[in-house]
C-alpha cells in the first residue's frame, strides 16, 4: 500500500472540473497531474474514492521514480479519453492484448526502463499498459535461445546439469 | 556471467583479490572436508579408491548444488525476477500465442517454439508449470501421444485449445484423439481436420458428450478426398454434445454438415460452411430452412456459405412461393455467398444485407449461359444502394478467361493502398472485421467454358452504380490482352467520372490506343468522345513495354510520346503519370517527362523481382511469374514455390518439453 500524506489545498491548485492530483515518487520529486488522465489507473481511481469518501485531499505516494512516472503520465496522456477494452473494469478480459503502434514507439526503450514501466504499470493497475509492456517483452525474447535469453534479460543458468539436458517425463504439474 | 578481470584498473585488482579471497576460502573449506584422503593414491588398494571416488563425487555434487544455490540467489537480484509472476506468465503466454518469429517453419514445431523459457532458469520454469493455461493451447500440436498427455496433465483444468490434423498414421493419430476427447468438458476452441473414415468415427464416439465450455469449433474433412465427384462429407452426430454447448459462438464447417438445429446457431457470431463443389449435398438444409435459421443468428457478425446450396434446385427455387425476407443483423461485418448462380442470386433476393457489411459474392455458371451469372446484380445494386456514400473505385481482374473479379470501395483509393490488399481471393476467414481498405464489394463470376470476361464486366457495370468512379484499376493477363481498345471505351468508359486509372500488366497499349483512338459505341450509349474525360493520373505496374506494348520498331518513349501529343493539347489535364516495375529505360523517361508535369519512376528497367524487393512487391508480381516466389531470409535468398520450411532451431524442441 502506498503512504498516503495529507496536503494543504495550497498545495494542490484547482477546483475546477478536471481536479488535479498530487504524485510523489520515490526520488521525491511532486508532479501534479489531472485526474482525468490517471483515471485509466485502478489504483488512482481507488485512491479518489478514498479521498471522496474522506472530503480530504492527499497526495500519493508512489514507489518508482519520477522518470517512470513521467512516462507513465505520458502514456496515460496519450490516451486520456480513448476507450481500452483492457481497462474496462466491466469488459470481460480480452483474450490478448491488441498491438498498438503507438504503443510499439512508445516501448521502445532499453529492457531495464521497460521492466521498471511494466512493474509501475502493475503497481497503478492500467491493464492495457501492462499488457502491451508484456508484449515487448515477448517481442525482445522470442524466437531466441535459452542462453541469448538468458543474456537480454540478465539471468544466470541455474539448473545442474542433469536439469538442463536429461529428459524426463515427470510431471511437476 | 562472468567478471572482468582483464585490465589492470584498481577496481578490477580490487575485483581479482575478492575472486582470489573467495575461491581461498572455499578451496580451504573443501581441503579440510576431503582431508582424510590424502593418504589415498592410484597405487591404493581398490575398495579404497572406490571408496575415495565415492567421497569426491558426493563433493562435487554438493559443489554443483552449491553453485546452483548462488546463482539462484544471484537471478533474485535481476530486475526480471522482481516481475510479479503473473506478468512473467503473461509474456510467456504472448510468446505461445504468436510464435514462430518467422513465416517458413513448419506448424507443429514453430507451435512449442515458446517451451524455450522453460529452459531459462528455474524460477522461469516453476512461473510457467504453475500457470496451466499455457500448457492448454494448441495441445495437439504434434502427434506425440505421450507429450499430449503430458500438456493435458500440466494444464490441470484449465479450458483446452485443441487443434489437430490427421496424420497419415491413423495407429497413432486415433488414440490420440480419443485421449483429447475425454476432455471434452473443458474444451474450449476445437479445430479437426482429417479424412472422413477417421473423423466420421471420431465424431460418432465423441460428439455426443456434453461441451459445455466449447465456444469455437471447426471440422475440416480433407479436401484430398473429398475432390471425388459426389464423396460424402462427414456429418456431426444428430446429438450433437447432447444439446449441451452453450457457449457456442464461432462454427466452421469445411465438407462437414450439422444437424441444423437452432440451438446450434441462435448464438452464433461467426458462421461459416463451405463444401467442395462436387461433393455429395446429402445433409445440407434447404434454402428454406437455411434462411429460417439465419432469421434467429441476431449476433451473427461473420457468415460465409460456400456451396451450401443445392445446385439442383434453383429452377425449382424461382417457382418457390416463399416470399419472406429475412434482415440480417447490423452486427454482421462480412457476408460471403459463394455456388452456382440460380440458387445464390434466389437466396441474396431474400436478404437484407446490413450496409457496413463486406459482401463477397462468388458465382458460378455451370452452362455457357452467360445471364445466370447476372441474377445477383438487382439485389447486390439495391445493397450498394443503401450504403451512405456512393462508389469511388472499382478494381477489374480480367486476367483469366474463366473468371472476372471486381471490387468496390466507397473512397478513392491510392495505387499502393489497392496493392496492399489486393489479393485474387481475399482471406475472408477472420472473425475481426476486415480492415478498412478492404472492398465493401466483392464479385467473383466463374464459368466453365470460356468466354469474354469483358462481356460479363459489361452486363455488371450496367446493373451496378458505378457513375461516381474516380479510381480505376485494371489488371489484364500477362500472356494476352483482355481489354482492348472496344474493351476500354465501350465498357470501361462507362466510368466517365475516373481520374486516376492503374493499369497492370499488358492491358497499357491499347489502353494508350484508347486514350487517342474512341471507337464509336456500337451499342449507341457513349458519346465518341475521349475516353475518361476528367482523367489526371496515370499508373502503369508491370508493364513489360518492350515485350508487348510497342512493336519493335516504336520505341516505349515514342509510342507513349505520341499518344500523350495527341491527347494534351485536348489539354484534359493529365497531371501525373507513374510507372512502377516495368520495363523502361531512363531515356524514355526523359521524353515522357517533356510532356507530363509529374513523372514518378521507380527506376526499375525489369520486371523481375530483386533482393530489396518487399515480401509485397514480390507477392505483387506474383502472377506475372505464374507461380509463388518466397524469400527465405536464413540463406537462400528468394525460393521458388516452397513454403514450409523446417530449420535447425527448432530441432529438439519435444525433447525440450520433458523436464
């Protein structure tokens, strides 16, 4: 769960129709946003609810960086508005993810920045961000091998060698 | 992973000394657990050395275990690991959902292509292991019966995902249907194909179970077989899942008839039924009854009927007394008829086609009468007639003498837009809408004797509303010319509203003929004017100029020159012309660029296709070389008629799967 700190009105401007919000990363820095464009997030609606539900006003604290949560305003930005099937709390689940070019320029970034978005994404519950993240992911690995794998995303082998290379047929499942 | 130790920086010292330190410690550790066999040599007596042997295997196994445990620690440290597992089962789920990476694999190994993660750590392993899911999709993908069973068991309960095809061994195929099928009640897509002996027996053992999960299913009885005139097709089991499938949504039957019951269609939003044209008809519904059941499909999205009705009936059906229309939903998006003319136009003339929808009409007359092939028109003309914008363009494929197709669109289309979907026969299979370049209009006319397709696209612009054409593409056949100077103004010239005409292939010559040369209509309906008066762009694709545009002593520069001369003056405003793959040299280019304000070339001389060439512009000339060109990027370079291609890195891939 997130630290929630209460703030002065002064803090936070405007009233008006499109409220803003308070985000607090990790690394400190505040960045206020309009509701509107975090609204494709659960885990910011939620919040709202909450603080509805208290007549009070908070700022967030979240626990990524203000790089990652720039990006993810930006994504959310983008498609402030626009209606995703996968962040449609009330769709049934869409059997995969769309591609979405947008998405595909927007992802392009190295494997750690993507790996800290997906986690961010997850943490903020925007369905359609974590799937397309997902899908980049994939992209980045398939049609590899297990050791060029193993390379892209940092992991060591940590099977012996008799798990690695000796068929079975057990069952673990 | 591995330290670099390489430079002599004061990090990397530092670095050497804590490896050095480390491996000290551990070759201590190690030196006082081994201890008491120093004693022991190769000149030790036997059970000794048995017995040092035994206590040094227990050590390094214990030091493999060891290394296994750091590195374990290690991968908890990677940025990767941190991943929920869920979200690590969701890229491993896109990676079983759209492998191969690459097109010329072979489908049962490219399929199991994502087992690769299984491999990459542990952790990895366990995310998929405990994700049945996974292990649920496409569990026939091979025929290894022991591997099946191993997916089944690792999928737990989760919905299955059967896709199989008959494999020419039916010892080993059988049983491993049977062995799918007795999880029927948690089957939730079912694709089969096989020959009808196999499946008809399939299908009587198993098809009466209840289904209650299935949502789509498709059965395919080969079409090897089923080309013997009258074959029977397969029949599903008048039981079918004992009328418990609840969830059906998505039915495709290929040779293969249905009990045609409503249940089974009444929440249908893809249905599609095609029989092979020779095939026996026994089991099919009457038109009648065919129109009845598509009256209670109100979530219908996709229907493609592919001679599902009786050849033998459309005389009798013209004296049928059935007059009931039926409106088919507005959720529908692709309507595809496809038979013999006579009973397909009574049908089409007892539809209400929604306006968005894609309609793909494909006909055929069996007779030389060329009017049957026209009876769809008056009902297509009245579809065409409800849609909100009249049609833009119109692309016209005359390249066979035993067939013509046309299609249509509601906007202008660009050259490269229509090259970018056109294909002869559109793979209208998807239950997503097609997308939005796609014709609105789809007419395929087939018969089986020869005759003039401009004959048959006459009759069809006729009937059609076609006065607001802009955009016209003609292909024309690469051995012969179809489109002749009469073709060109008294049939094409209908479309007296065009600006922009593509012409592939050799209809170009007396094209340009026609530009200059009107022949009065013989049928008295056009004016000898100049054929396309507001005419502005010019596209000319594949042309072979040198082989069959000009004789050989015109050159390509002075035969067009000489037919632009004379039409400019009329000053009718031709803007641009363009001339892509064909074959033409930079001097002529010069020349046409005296007269033409926009020239566009590509600066191919040839028709042939070279290594930059995209898989589409390869697809694209296709036809001029008759047969299919692939490009195989592992080495070969461009292949001729090969498609399925095994390669190395999927060697291995079942052995793989057991771990």
């Amino acid at each position: 769960m997130p630290t929630i700190v209460s703030v002065d009105d002064s803090t936070v401007p405007g009233e008006g129709s499109s409220r803003l919000l308070l985000l607090v990363s990790s690394d400190n820095k505040h960045i206020v946003v309009e509701e509107d464009i975090m609204s494709r997030s659960r885990f910011i609606s939620k919040q709202v609810e909450g603080f509805e539900a208290t007549s009070q006003r908070h700022a967030i604290l979240l626990p990524f960086s203000s790089f990652v949560l720039n990006k993810v305003i930006e994504y959310c930005s983008h498609y402030r508005g626009y209606y995703l099937l996968e962040d449609d709390p009330d769709a049934a689940p869409p059997g995969r993810s769309p591609v979405r070019e947008w998405d595909q320029e927007f992802l392009d970034v190295d494997r750690n920045m993507l790996l800290r978005i997906i986690k961010a994404a997850h943490y903020l519950e925007i369905k359609s961000l974590v799937g397309s993240c997902a899908r980049a992911i994939a992209d980045m690995i398939r049609g590899k091998t297990t050791e060029e794998m193993r390379e892209i995303l940092g992991v060591e082998n940590d099977f012996t060698p008799e798990e690695e290379h000796s068929p079975s047929s057990k069952c673990t499942g | 992973m591995s330290l670099n130790l390489g430079s002599g920086s004061a990090s990397t010292v530092a670095a050497r000394e804590e490896v050095s330190q480390s491996a000290n410690s551990w070759l201590s550790l190690l030196s006082s657990k081994i201890e008491e066999l120093q004693n022991i040599s190769a000149a030790s007596d036997a059970a000794a050395i048995h017995e040092a042997r035994r206590k040094l295997d227990c050590e390094l196994e214990g030091l493999i275990q060891t290394v296994r445990a750091v590195r374990m620690r290690r991968n908890t440290l990677s940025p990767v690991h941190r991943l929920p597992p869920e979200i690590l089962a969701m890229i491993f789920s896109f990676l079983a959902d759209e492998y191969p990476p690459r097109r010329f694999v072979s489908y049962g190994l490219s399929k199991l292509g994502w087992i690769t993660v299984t491999h990459v750590c542990h952790h990895w392993r366990q995310v998929a292991l405990d994700n049945p899911s996974l292990w649920g999709r496409d569990v026939c993908s091979h025929t290894n019966c022991s591997l099946v069973e191993e997916r089944l068991a690792r999928s737990k309960q989760s919905l299955l995902s059967i896709g199989s095809f008959y494999s020419a061994d039916a010892v080993e195929w059988m049983p491993l249907m049977r062995t799918v099928f007795e999880e029927m009640h948690r089957i939730q897509d079912l694709s089969l194909t096989g020959e009808q002996e196999y499946l008809t027996n399939l299908l009587i053992e198993h098809f009466s179970k209840p289904a209650p999960f299935l949502h789509t299913l498709r059965v395919t009885t080969s079409w090897g077989y089923i080309q013997t005139p009258l074959a029977p097709v397969v029949s599903l089991p008048t039981n079918l899942f004992s009328g418990n499938a609840p969830r059906l949504r998505e039915l495709v039957l290929v040779n293969c008839t249905t009990p045609w019951q409503p249940w089974i269609f009444t929440n249908l939003v893809h249905l599609e039924v095609t029989i092979a044209e020779y095939a026996s008809r026994r089991g099919l519904p009457t038109p009648e009854h065919l129109l009845s059941l598509l009256d209670v499909m109100t979530y219908l999205k996709f229907l493609k009927l592919v001679n599902v009705l009786p050849a033998e009936d459309g005389a009798s059906l013209e004296e049928s007394s059935m007059d009931h229309i039926i409106t088919l939903p507005s959720t529908l998006h692709t309507f595809h008829l496809a038979g013999e003319a006579r009973p397909n136009s009574w049908f089409m003339q007892r539809l209400v086609i929604p306006p968005l929808a894609h309609v793909y009409i494909e006909l055929t007359s069996p007779d030389p009468d060329v009017e049957t092939c026209h009876l769809s028109l008056p009902s297509l003309a009245r579809h065409i007639a409800t849609y909100a914008e009249p049609l833009k363009s119109i692309s016209v494929d005359g390249r066979g003498s035993f067939f013509l197709i046309l299609k249509a669109w509601t906007f202008v289309l660009a050259d490269k837009e229509f090259r970018d979907q056109d294909a002869i026969f559109p793979a209208l299979v998807e239950s997503s809408p097609p997308p939005d370049q796609d014709p609105i209009v789809t007419i395929v006319f087939r018969w089986q004797s020869q005759k003039s397709n401009i004959d048959v696209l006459s009759q069809t612009l006729q009937t059609l509303p076609v006065d607001e054409v802009q955009a016209l593409f003609v292909k024309d056949s690469p051995h012969e010319t179809q489109f002749t100077v009469a073709a060109w103004t008294n049939t094409l010239g209908r479309l007296r509203a065009v600006r922009s005409v593509s012409v592939h292939d050799n209809g170009a010559w007396d094209f340009f003929k026609a530009l200059i040369l009107p022949e009065p209509s013989q049928s008295g309906l056009l004016d000898p004017k100049l054929l396309f008066p507001d005419l502005r762009h010019i596209t000319m694709r594949h042309v072979n100029f040198r082989a069959y545009v000009y004789d050989a002593q015109v050159s390509v520069a002075d035969g067009m020159q000489g037919v632009l001369m004379q039409r400019l003056p009329e000053n009718y405003g031709l803007e641009l012309l363009e001339i892509h793959r064909s074959r033409i040299e930079m001097e002529d280019i010069k020349k046409l660029e005296e007269l033409v304000p926009f020239v566009e070339w590509d600066g191919e001389s040839s028709v042939f296709p070279s290594e930059t060439d995209t898989d589409d512009e390869v697809a694209d000339l296709h036809d001029v070389f008759g047969h299919d060109l692939f490009y195989d990027d592992f080495d070969d370079g461009w292949n001729e008629g090969v498609f399925f291609e095994d390669h190395d890195e999927y060697d291995g891939m079942e052995e793989m799967f057991f771990f």
